[in-house]
C-alpha cells in the first residue's frame, strides 16, 4: 500500500474547491428532484380529490330515502257491498254484506251494520264473512232510516264502506194504529194514507222537518234520511 503522500504546505484535505463544486452540484441535483417529486405528488394528490369529489356529488345531491317502517306495506284494497235486505218476519230485515279483494270473496272477516241516526253513524250488528265472502245480520228498524256495511281493515286490507241503502220501519202497533209521523213541534200522525195525504207546501215551518216512522205514504222524505220537509 503506498504512503500517504503529505499535502503541500498551506493546504488541507478539506480544501479541494473541484470537489466541494462537484458536491454542491450533486446537492442541489437532489433537491430539485426532490422538489419535482413533492410537486408532482400534491397534483396527483389534487387531481385524484377532484375526481372522488365529482364522482360523489350526485350521490350526495340525492335526497335521502326514509326508511320504511314496519308494517308500512301497502294495503289491499277491498270492496264491501250489500247484496241484499230481504224482509225477516213480520217486522225485520235480514241484510246480506259480502267482502272482496278484487274478484276474490274473502273468509274469516268481521264487517259491521251500521245505521245513520242525527247525522251520525253507529253500529247495530256485525258478522263474519263465509267462504264466499258474506254473512247476514237481522236488523228490526225503529224508525225509517240508512244503513250501510263497513269493513274496518285490517294489517293487510284497508277500510271499506258500502253504499248506503234505506230501510222502512215494519210492522204497526196492537189495533191496527201505527205511528208514520213525528212534526217538530211534537205533533203525530197515525195511520196516514192517500186520502189524507198533504205535501211539503201544506205543512206549517213550525212543523218541519217531519220525522218519518213508517213507510212514508205522504212521499215526504225524499232523499231517505228518515226526515221530511228539510
């Protein structure tokens, strides 16, 4: 191995100025790379954000969908109609309902007979329908009036209500008398027939409206609400 030559007088290892430029060069070589390498990653960086951030705003714009709660499903809907009323003895009817999906009876289901009394609905009776969808149920009116069939629903079916259909009070009292009408005032007329028939014009404001008990022989109650002279 040869000796190390000694370093002329006033001079130093660490003062070799080609060396030192070489190393600056390098030095600075490296930090322009390093520079580039920083420049190009914050644009990827930015180009790869803008892209999320387009391919995410529509989802984002979209309205969200509410959650459906449990047993929201939509209903059946169903049809309840009156087959028939037919009179039942001497003094009643016997009212037919029956109860649809579609062409298809439905089995198994309560439905109500209602009658209109003072504007208001109310229950008389109610059956359960056979596997032809229907059933019967005896009603001995009081007084003329509606009725009508209602389906309440149920958590597959919704609610239905028939058509209303009148009902003429039957029967008469012990010795042929019977009550057919009821004037406002108090006043009652038994036994009321074409001989004695009056209409709407003859009868005093101070008796009307009328109340109708029987068959209604005078014509007073036209739209079969259970009153006359309205």
């Amino acid at each position: 191995m040869s000796p190390r030559r000694d370093a002329p007088a006033g001079s130093s290892d660490h003062e070799d100025p080609a060396g030192i430029r070489h190393f600056e060069k390098k030095g600075h070589a490296h930090v322009i790379m390093n520079q580039r390498i920083r420049s190009t990653t914050k644009a990827f960086a930015a180009t790869a954000v803008a892209a999320l951030a387009i391919a995410v705003a529509p989802v984002l714009s979209q309205p969200a969908l509410a959650a459906t709660p449990p047993g929201a499903a939509a209903k059946v809907v169903t049809k309840v109609v009156k087959v028939s009323a037919k009179k039942y003895g001497k003094k009643s009817y016997r009212p037919v309902g029956k109860l649809t999906v579609g062409r298809k009876a439905v089995k198994g289901k309560r439905i109500h007979l209602q009658k209109k009394a003072n504007s208001r609905w109310s229950s008389v009776g109610s059956c359960v329908t056979n596997k032809y969808g229907k059933c019967a149920v005896v009603v001995t009116p009081k007084a003329s009036r509606n009725f009508r069939w209602k389906f309440a629903g149920d958590a597959k079916r919704k609610l239905d209500i028939s058509a209303a259909f009148y009902l003429k009070k039957r029967g008469t009292t012990s010795g042929g008398s019977g009550l057919d009408y009821t004037y406002a005032n108090g006043d009652k007329v038994y036994n009321a027939t074409a001989a004695n028939d009056r209409d709407c014009g003859e009868i005093p404001n101070s008796k009307k409206p009328v109340r109708v008990h029987g068959s209604d022989p005078w014509r007073l109650d036209r739209d079969n609400d259970g009153y006359g002279c309205e």
